[in-house]
C-alpha cells in the first residue's frame, strides 16, 4: 500500500486543531507491586466494546508513570465532575505527592478510586497497542460505579464546565 502520509503537517497546527474536540477529563490510577500509588490525568479515555465491556486511553512514552501502566495488572479510570478541577490539575503535573490528602477509596484488587466523581471503572489491563509518541492502553471493565453531577471537560486548551447535569 502507498505512503498515504502528506508531508509537512505543522504538529503545533495539529494540536490547537484537536483541541478544538472537548473531551471529558479522568484520572487513570493504580499501584506498583510495591504498593506505591501512582495516577495521572487523562482526556484520551474511551469507550470501546459493550460485550465484552473495553475501554481505552493512551499514556506518553515520556511519561514519569509510563512503565507503572504499561505493567499493571489492573487500573482505576476516575471520571472528574467539574468542581474537580483542582483534582485534575494536581495529577497534570509531574513529581510530588499527588495522592496527599486526597478524598478516596480502595476499590477491587486495591486500586485507588476518587470520592465525588461522576463515574469511575476499575479494569483489568488486556493490551498495550504502540500509538506514536504514546502506547494506547485497552482495558477490560470489571465493575464500575456513577455518581456526581456535572462533567469536567476540556476544549480550547481550558477546562469547561458544561452547566448541565448528567442524567442518572
């Protein structure tokens, strides 16, 4: 098959042209074998398959977390509401004590679940698909919960607050 690549599209072009697609806001979190915490925040996250239950979201190859997620067993995806910005912003960044005094649970198999999201997914890791600059992480669902109001979003290179409630 032909190279059907045009040459010479400008990444910095690309990138305000994709974030013109809002996206939800998440926080992907699990635990090294050695019982360490780590998360980040994520906007790559998506459905895939009802039956059986695949989700997916996509980690950069520079990413400080990188090899935590692309070996655990099983992970966390935390939905943020919009008053969650702060939560989002904290897990944006790179080093420090991200998980210090946060409001949150244990869920199955120990991963760390976020009190006051609209939705969270514990999964169980299935594959990892090279994607670029990022490695595309698929997930198999095996519980999940909703609650909370109001989505998180980001569009624009800003968060959004959407103003409309999530019906239940």
């Amino acid at each position: 098959m032909n190279d059907m690549r045009i040459p010479g599209i400008d990444p910095a072009r690309l990138r305000r042209a994709l974030g013109r697609f809002a996206t939800g806001i998440t926080i992907v979190a699990t635990r090294t074998p050695a019982g360490a915490m780590v998360g980040l925040t994520v906007n790559s996250f998506s459905s895939v398959s009802l039956s059986p239950p695949l989700i997916l979201w996509s980690v950069a190859r520079t990413a400080a977390s990188f090899q935590a997620f692309v070996s655990c067993p099983v992970f966390s995806v935390n939905v943020l509401a919009e008053d969650q910005r702060p939560l989002a912003e904290r897990f944006a960044r790179s080093g420090g004590e991200k998980f210090a005094g946060i409001a949150m649970r244990e869920g199955l198999f120990g991963v760390p679940l976020f009190d006051g999201t609209i939705a969270n997914f514990t999964c169980k890791r299935e594959a990892c698909y090279p994607g670029g600059d990022h490695m595309i992480v698929l997930g198999e669902v095996l519980a999940c919960e909703q609650g909370g109001d109001r989505p998180l979003l980001y569009a624009l290179g800003q968060y959004l607050a959407t103003g409309t409630p999530v019906e239940r």
